[in-house]
C-alpha cells in the first residue's frame, strides 16, 4: 500500500516555511519582480507546466477550473509532461513537496491538480 504523500501548495510570493520541504516553481514563466535569491527554491521544474494555449485559454477564471483540470491531466499524459511529474514524484517519495506557483489563486492552478495528482 503506498502512503499518503505531503505536498503543499504556496504562492512563489510568500515566505518560505520550515515544514515546505523541497520547494519547486511549477510554472512555466519566472515570476514577476522574483529574484532566485528571494524565491528559496530547489528546482524550476517549467517542463510540467501546462501548455501556452491550455494557459491561455484557462486565464486563471473559476468557472473554468474543472475543464482546465480535465485538460491539464491529459496533457500530463504526454511524454514532454510525464517526466515532469514523474520526477515530482519521485522527490515527494521521502520528504514534503511543496509546490510553488506566482498565481494570486493558488486552489485553482496547475499547482494544486499535480498536488492531487501527486498526493493519490
């Protein structure tokens, strides 16, 4: 039986906290007015964010939330994504995963559908 993984999901903007574990940036584009320095990160993984046009096209609006998580998930079956979240996994594995996104709603992003996706 596999165990409930830990990961979180924060806003690149806030400051870092102790139970954060591995910090990782899941969006496809660098913060805006975001230094490496003031981010805390461990890694940029861009590779598992979701396409330009599925981006586009969500533009961050509630009422296209379950869609874009229906879309979203089929794009992170393709190989260019796959590795990505393949390789999320295995960092949350052993220690607590947080996933960090510039987005001013956090519950309804990318970040939060590879948190479901990667909590089971």
């Amino acid at each position: 039986m596999a165990h409930k993984r830990t990961v979180h999901v924060r806003r690149v903007y806030e400051d870092p906290a102790q139970a954060d574990g591995a910090r990782v940036l899941v969006d496809r584009i660098w913060p805006r007015g975001m230094t490496k320095e003031k981010a805390h990160l461990d890694e940029w993984c861009k590779q598992v964010a979701p396409s330009t046009e599925l981006r586009k096209w969500y533009s961050h609006d509630p009422e296209r939330f379950a869609e874009f998580r229906r879309r979203y998930r089929s794009e992170l079956k393709d190989p260019q994504h796959s590795d990505g979240l393949a390789h999320l996994r295995d960092l949350a594995r052993d220690r607590t995963l947080t996933l960090l996104t510039a987005t001013k709603n956090p519950e309804i992003s990318e970040a939060e559908v590879l948190a479901e996706l990667l909590r089971g």
